[in-house]
C-alpha cells in the first residue's frame, strides 16, 4: 500500500513538475535564453542595429548577430523577423536560418523559421537565397514569397493574404487551415494549443488580432463547426461538436 502511494504520489510530483516546465517554456522559450536578441510570448520588439538596420521580431523569436569588417550576418534560431537594411557596400546583409541564407539585394523583407522550412517574404526591392544543403539559388523581388527546404526552393504562388501582417498585431488568411492559424497563434499565448484531425483542416477566412488568441478561438467556434474547451488556463483543445 504505502509502495502504491509513493508511486503515485510520484507521478502526480512528476505530472506537475512537467505542467511547470511546460508553462514556463510557453512564457520563457529555452531557444532564446542565450540569444543575442529575443522575444517572449505574446512580444513583438524592434531592435536598432550598430550599422542603423532595423529587425523587428515576432513573438517567441530569437536571433544572434555576427557583424563584423566584412559581413554583417543575423542568424534566426526560431520565430519571425523583419529586416529593414541600412546600405552598407563594403558589407552584405544576410539572415541565416537552418534551412539558408537569405541576401539583402534591397532594404525590407521577412524571414520566418517554421519546422524544416524557413518561409522569406520580398517587402521591398529584393533578396537572393541560397539553400544550406543543396546550394540551389533563387532571387525574389518585392511582393514575392517562397520557402526554403533541404530539398530546394519552392516559389510560393501569389498570396492574397499579407505574411507580414504580424507586425501590425494581425493574422490575415484566405481558406487556410485551422492548424495553420494554430501555428500562428501559438507564439502570443502560454496555453498548449491543440486540434483534433477535423477540426485541424477546416478553412478559415478573416482578418484576426493576435494578441487576442482566446478571444479569436472562440470568434471560430461562433462561426464555423467547432469547438473550444479548456482545461484550466495550459491547455486548449479544439475539435468538432460530436467528436
């Protein structure tokens, strides 16, 4: 008797050591800890450069900074960035990811680390990348998106939706699946947000605020088939009535 409650009283000391690492990874990620630059949950900062370029990261971001007499290079470890590039000639301008490098061939444009592929977004002028893996090359001009993978790059089609949209506080999709508006929402809120199959491929249309993640959940389930429910404020599981 006194072996069995041990054992469970370990689990539940094991349980909720994990629920706190959980919820301090969601507030404080680990990636950012020793990052030259970084952002917490639901924290969008900008950050003025020694040469006077600006980067503008996303929630949930980190980045380090090589610059040096030759070079000035940001390498992205997780979450977003936007570039705006001061003229350097003597030095180019590069943002790393794990899947590439991308080059400033003009002054504003977005990287974005996403898992196994980094998504760059042409704001002005234009950028060249080149893959880590295979070296393949690509240069992108204002209003151009493709992603970046080990195998290569894939242009992206002309998109209706702004992918920078984020840097206004906004999350803007056109028939996107929820779990891509998951993905986007996860960065500004501490809480475990999952979906069921279903509900992870119904298509949503709108214009949604970011630093409202719950409220923009439960604006879904008003309109579309789905549902919400919560399980105190660390996790949150959509799926569809009846399931």
């Amino acid at each position: 008797m006194y072996k069995r409650q041990l054992l469970g009283g370990s689990a539940a000391a094991l349980l909720a050591a994990t629920g706190s690492g959980l919820w301090f990874e969601r507030r404080a990620p680990l990636m950012a800890w020793s990052a030259d630059l970084r952002t917490g949950t639901a924290e969008r900062r900008r950050f003025v450069l020694e040469d006077g370029s600006e980067l503008l990261l996303n929630a949930r971001s980190a980045a380090d900074l090589d610059f040096s007499p030759t070079q000035r290079r940001v390498r992205l470890r997780g979450g977003a960035l936007i570039a705006q590039v001061a003229p350097d000639a003597r030095r180019p301008f590069l943002v790393q990811s794990a899947e590439g490098t991308v080059r400033a061939l003009g002054t504003r444009f977005m990287v974005q680390q996403d898992a196994g592929r980094t998504l760059v977004s042409v704001l002005e002028h234009s950028v060249r990348l080149s893959t880590q893996r295979t070296g393949a090359r690509l240069d992108l001009r204002e209003g151009a998106s493709a992603w970046m993978q080990a195998e290569g790059i894939t242009q992206r089609p002309a998109a209706r939706a702004d992918a920078s949209a984020w840097s206004a506080g906004l999350l803007e999709v056109h028939d996107r699946p929820l779990a891509e508006v998951l993905d986007a929402l996860r960065p500004y809120t501490p809480a475990l947000l999952r979906a069921s199959a279903a509900a992870a491929r119904i298509g949503v249309y709108g214009v949604f605020p970011l630093d409202r993640p719950m409220q923009v959940l439960q604006d879904l389930a008003d309109t579309l088939p789905l549902r919400v429910r919560h399980w105190g404020d660390w996790l949150v599981f959509v799926d569809t009535p009846g399931t």
